[in-house]
C-alpha cells in the first residue's frame, strides 16, 4: 500500500465509513466532527474535509485561477469520498499534514 494509505482495522471504520465520506461534503466536516468526536476514522476523515471546506470558501473569493483550483479541490474532494467509503485513511498530499494540527 502506498505510504499516504492506511487500512485501519476495527468496527471504527465499519461503523463511520458514510460520516467519514459525508465529512468531505461543504460543512458536513464541523457536524461530523463534533457528533463523531469518539471515532478516530470520521475524525480522520472530517479534519481534512474541513480543510479542504475552508481552501473552497478561500479559492472561491479570487477570480478565475481561484475558479480552475476549485476543480482540483473538488477531486480530492471525491477522492476523499471514495477511500473514505473504503475504509482506507488517505491522507492528502501536502493538506493532510495541516489536517493533522486541527485539534477538536
């Protein structure tokens, strides 16, 4: 498995695979975080939705580039979706060390 990929084990992910996918949609990050403070995987997950979340609302603000980045965030956005529904901790090259720093 590549290095960014982690299998975690455990009824965790079983249980939080569809908040951990909803925790890349817009604001569902915040919700998750708070109701799924005790799953490590929906935690994993939602702080790198909320950074991508806030990248969005950032990029969203500076004309044109801003507008052809978007589209970049929004496929680690389905990426994030994806391996969330697999059940695999992919962190985000560059975003997910940042992810790593939120502390709720």
């Amino acid at each position: 498995m590549p290095e960014n990929i982690k299998k975690p084990m455990g009824n965790d992910v079983e249980e939080n695979k569809i908040f951990a996918a909803l925790s890349y949609v817009w604001i569902m990050s915040i919700v998750i975080l708070i109701l799924k403070r005790d799953s490590e995987f929906a935690s994993f997950h939602a702080k790198q939705g909320l950074v991508l979340f806030i990248i969005s609302i950032i990029l969203g603000f500076i004309p044109f580039i801003g507008w052809i980045l978007e589209f970049a965030v929004a496929l680690l956005v389905v990426v994030g979706i994806i391996k969330a529904l697999m059940g695999e901790k992919w962190e985000i090259p560059l975003l997910g060390q940042l992810a790593k720093k939120i502390n709720i």
